[in-house]
C-alpha cells in the first residue's frame, strides 16, 4: 500500500514537472500536490510504520504509590529510592499492556519487593487532542504491614491539546485499597510517673481522588550526538484538586490488663474515620526528559509539589525518577 502512494505522489510530481514546462496551469497542479503532502493522514499512510512494540526498563525513584499519578505520590513522598523494573507491551492500535515491580529496602536494609503493578490502558494520539486512560492492579501482601502499598486499585485518565505553544490538559486518577501498619505509641501514665511505649496497629481502608488542570509544552530536538537521535521535554505547570478518605481501626491486643489508663487510651481511638473534603491541594511544576537513539530510551523525570492547605509538616514535596530501557 505505501509502494502505491510513493508511485502516485512519483507520479503526480513528474506530471507537475512535464506540465511546468508546456502548460500555463502548472501553478493549480502544484497547489493540488502541496495541499495533498500537507495532508496529515496522508502522511501517515506514507510513513508509517506503526508496529506492535515491547519496552523492557528499569528505573529508580521515590515515587511509592502509583506509576501515572504525582498527585497521589506527593500525599506520602518517602526519602528511600525505590527500584522498578517493568516490561509494557504496546500494540499498534494504541492499547498497553504492563507488570512493574516495586521494590525497596526494608527496616534491615534487605531489598524486598513490596508490590507489583498489573497495567493496562489505551492511549489516543490525535491531530488536535491527545487522551489515554489506564488502569493498574497493585499486588501486595495485605497481612504485610506495609504503609507504601496504600492502594490496590489505581485509575488515570488525561486529555490534552496535541500542539501549540500553549497546551491545556486535564487529568483524573482515582485511587482505593487497604493496608496494615503499625507506629509507636507514646502514653503517659501520671500515676507511676512514666511514659509507657507499645506498638499502635491499625487496618486501614484508604480512598484518593484528584482532579489536575495544567498548562504545558513540548520541545522536540533531533541529531543531536547521533543520526536519528532526538530529545523531548515536556515543562508543565499544575493546580491539582482533591479529596481523601482514612478509616483507621486499631487492632491492638491489650497486655497490660491491669492497667485502666492504657485500656482508656487504646480502646477511645479504637475506630476513627479521617476525611478530607474536595478543594485545591496543591500547585506543582514537572519537567519530563526522553532521550531516544534507536532502540534505547531514557527519562529523567522531576516533579515539585507545593501543598496549600494547612498543615504542621513540610509543604514542598520532590518527586523524581529516572529511567533507562530498550524498546523492541
């Protein structure tokens, strides 16, 4: 199909030639050719070579809850680099298949792996607008205590101007699931005149919605170092929205049976629902890096997230990963 349209276009370009030299209507015929190569599907007929791909990488970042949402990373942004492996398998039609392994170091310094990422979505590039969605299965041991795999299901979904200096886009991710975890529990007794230390346990059921609206812009670069390599960078500016939810019931067996104030402390938070309603969390800033060279890619990616409500801990949160793969 694409040695047919190389022939015509062939063939309507020496036409035009012959015409230029013998015939006063040469100027239409021209018009006719550049408005049919300025024609973007008829380009993509003529140099697709669109095909069923497989990306094998591995990356290093502090980004523990989701692979797409930033918003939902900087609710919890812990200072350990966490490691992930991943193999995504692209269809041509625009669909994607995933695993992703999560893994990090525990208390002892062992690395272990505390989650894997099942994935799958679509994604729409378009003239105008590009869209995708995807949805991912987060895999962990709930029996675990474990407060970085706070959730088991992760839906993204965005839309966005194709081109321009400016691009608008919008993004909505919703992510639910449950998790152990334990803390340190400080109680004063004043009878006896010290402070008693028990592990506090709880179940927790935890819900995150947010809503992101941003402006950005891509720059593209080729032949840079190397024939055929090109750089991409994407800046973008983001007011994300959203709201949460935490219930928290507390699973500590009481040892200290003799003791009413412990009994009091432990059993008046036995259950407790933390919410928050749905307003302006946060202003950030990302900057997206592609470095491509035939088959090797490679991202450095930072995200910088100022929260706005209030609140008595740090309200600038980094987020940064980076990457390295082949694609197949």
């Amino acid at each position: 199909m694409q040695k047919i349209h190389l022939l015509i276009v062939i063939l309507i370009t020496s036409y035009s030639v012959a015409i230029a030299q013998t015939d006063s209507t040469s100027k239409k015929d021209k018009a006719a050719l550049d408005s049919m190569m300025q024609n973007d599907e008829f380009l993509k007929l003529m140099k697709s070579d669109d095909k069923n791909s497989v990306d094998v990488s591995i990356g290093v970042g502090n980004g523990a809850f989701s692979s797409h949402n930033n918003a939902a990373n900087a609710t919890g942004v812990d200072n350990k680099a966490i490691f992930t492996p991943s193999v995504i398998y692209r269809t041509k039609n625009g669909f994607n298949f995933g695993v992703t392994g999560f893994l990090t170091t525990d208390s002892i310094s062992n690395m272990e792996l505390y989650q894997t990422g099942l994935s799958a979505g679509y994604d729409y590039l378009g003239k105008n607008v590009d869209a995708g969605i995807i949805y991912t299965r987060y895999l962990s041991d709930k029996n675990k205590y474990n407060n970085k795999s706070l959730y088991q299901n992760d839906i993204y979904g965005y839309i966005k101007k194709a081109n321009g200096i400016i691009q608008p886009g919008l993004a909505l991710g919703f992510d639910n699931g449950q998790y152990k975890e334990v803390n340190l529990e400080q109680i004063r007794r004043p009878a006896i005149g010290d402070t008693l230390s028990i592990n506090d346990s709880t179940d927790n059921k935890s819900s995150y919605f947010s809503v992101s609206v941003n402006i950005e812009h891509d720059f593209s670069f080729t032949n840079l170092f190397y024939k055929d390599d090109e750089l991409d960078f994407t800046p973008s500016l983001i007011l994300n929205f959203g709201s949460s939810k935490l219930e928290q019931t507390h699973t500590n067996k009481i040892k200290y049976a003799n003791s009413v104030l412990v009994k009091r402390a432990l059993n008046k938070k036995r259950k407790r629902d933390v919410s928050s309603k749905f307003e302006a969390q946060s202003v950030a800033a990302s900057f997206d890096f592609t470095y491509s060279v035939r088959k090797f890619f490679f991202q450095p990616d930072l995200y910088l997230d100022y929260y706005l409500p209030s609140t008595t801990t740090k309200r600038l949160s980094a987020i940064f990963s980076i990457t390295a793969g082949f694609t197949f």
